[in-house]
C-alpha cells in the first residue's frame, strides 16, 4: 500500500482541553548562580523554586524529577541551538516557564516511545507559561507519541505556545503540543495552549492532530475542536471521532 502524505498547519488551535481553567504569570526570577544542581538558584520548593537559565540547567531535570512535588521557574530564556535534545523520559515536577521562551528544539529518532522536550508529563506534573519557539522534529519507524512539549500528557499543560516543525515517516500518533493527552484511566490536561506547527508526515497509519494526536477527554470551549475522544486522523485538534 502507497503511503499517504498529509501537511497540516494549526494557528491558536485549542483554548482547552479538559476543563477550563485561568493562566496565571508567577513574578519574574532572578537570575545569579546558586548551590543547587548544575548550579541553579533555589531549593525546588514552591515558596524557592530552581531557577533554570541554561541547557545545561534544562538537561539536569532528567535526574531531578523523581519525587513530585519539585518546583522550577525559568529565569530566562533558553536558546538550545538546534543540536540534539535527548526527551527528558519522565518529569512529575513543576515548570513554570514564567512567559519565557525554549528556542531550536531538534530532537532526531526513530526508536523512542515518548517525544518532544519531555517524554512523559506525570499525573501529577505540571508545565505552564511557557513558548517553544522554532522546533524541529523528525521522526521514523519505531517512534511512538510524538509531539513538542510532551510525548504523552498525564499531568496538566497550561498557557503553552508551540511553532516549528514535525516530520514524520512510520511513526504511530503525532501531535503539535502532545502526541497522547490523557489515557482510560488518567486524565491530562492541555488548557489556554496553542500549536503553530507544521506536521509532514509519510506514513500509510498515522494518528495526527494539530494540537493532540489522541485525546481521550472531552473537548469544549473557546476555539476547541468541539467534542472528541479517542479521535484520530484528519488533522484537526484530536482525530477520527
């Protein structure tokens, strides 16, 4: 069977999925150097957050997020310069990106279950007020949930801004923020978030959407995508109801 070739573009596409919420921006950070890991400021405590201001800084939350309840603030923004981004696998803290902005996101696989900045988003984990600016992502056989932000969302996404771009060839569920939001069993969140991203795909089964690939919660509010679960392939917000 000949592979289909699908290009799809999504401009502020979702005010919400899940249930509504208000975005709200935390004080500004300052920015010195500190004693905590890879030497970021604060404590990871909601009241002292670890104030992230470099790759570096960025890469040291794959070691740090495996008790919840740690608290990140971007102090900055954050230019990864379009070399290689291995997916955080798992975060189940808290980012707040403060309003700042990831620039050059590359990531490159064809292997890996989870993609984008972070793997999975944990129930439990949040990202909020946050951009990132001028992705790029490619993707081949063997490549699972496939987005920007985060592969799979069971945690909760708010006030997010996505623009780049997404090629794809074999891999299963794509989607410009999230690949899979929520599952049967645990809710995600995306809310007040939109994708500006570009998803050219090559493939003869691909789940994709301009926001979400899969969502498995209802949809509603302002510029949704309307009502949809476990919808896939037609390049909307989530597809195939």
């Amino acid at each position: 069977m000949k592979g289909w070739t699908a290009r799809i573009r999504r401009i502020a596409v979702v005010g919400l999925i899940g249930l509504m919420v208000s975005a709200a921006g935390w004080p500004q950070g300052t920015v010195r150097a500190g004693n905590g890991p890879a030497g970021m400021e604060g404590d990871g405590s909601q009241t002292n957050p670890y104030v992230v201001t470099n790759r570096d800084q960025l890469d040291a939350l794959r070691t740090m997020t495996t008790t919840p309840g740690t608290f990140f603030v971007l102090g900055q923004d954050i230019d990864l310069g379009g070399t290689e981004w291995e997916p955080i696998l798992s975060f189940g803290g808290h980012l707040d990106g403060q309003g700042h902005t990831i620039t050059g996101l590359k990531i490159t696989t064809t292997t890996a279950d989870t993609v984008g900045l972070i793997g999975t988003l944990d129930s439990g984990g949040e990202i909020s007020n946050l951009t990132l600016d001028n992705v790029q992502i490619t993707a081949g056989n063997g490549s699972f949930d496939v987005g920007t932000l985060v592969g799979n969302n069971l945690g909760a996404v708010r006030n997010a801004r996505v623009t780049g771009a997404l090629t794809v060839s074999g891999a299963n569920v794509v989607g410009g923020l999230a690949g899979w939001n929520g599952d049967g069993s645990q809710p995600g969140l995306i809310a007040d978030s939109s994708a500006s991203v570009d998803i050219t795909a090559a493939t003869t089964n691909a789940t994709i959407g301009g926001l979400v690939g899969v969502n498995w919660l209802v949809s509603s509010g302002p510029q949704s995508c309307g009502r949809s679960k476990f919808c896939r392939r037609n390049g909307g917000c989530a597809i195939r109801c």
